[in-house]
C-alpha cells in the first residue's frame, strides 16, 4: 500500500485507536500498514468531492431587461 505524506492512518482496533500521520512517502509492501498494537491500520474515509459541479452552487446572476425588447 502507497502512503502519501500527509495522510492520516487509524488502528482498527476499538481498544487501541492510534492515529498516525506520515511525514515520508514510502511504500508498506503490498499491505496495509501495522500498528504497534498488531492491528491493521486503515485511513478514514472521506466521501468523494465532485468539483466538476461546484458552478452549481453558484447563484445565477439576475436578469437585465436592457438586452430584451418587449413590443
């Protein structure tokens, strides 16, 4: 498993919860990571940001009548 510098990782065991953050990218062989507890360790989840559609949180500018005519 690739570890990224500046994730954050969580031990899986209930009684033990250690966070660690890593401060060097290297590679864990395959697997994910151990805690010091021998639990395996995973990263939070965090849902996925569609950025493509941020546009529509953006509120649609009024209408001006000087470009309409009205005959």
């Amino acid at each position: 498993m690739r570890m990224k510098s500046g994730e954050r990782w969580q031990c899986m065991n209930p009684a033990c919860q250690c966070t660690v953050l890593v401060e060097t990218s290297g590679e864990a062989g395959g697997s994910n990571p151990r805690c010091t507890c021998g639990s395996v360790m995973k990263k939070p989840y965090a849902p996925p940001v569609f950025r493509c559609l941020d546009f529509l949180s953006v509120p649609e500018p009024a209408m001006t009548r000087g470009g309409i005519r009205e005959d």
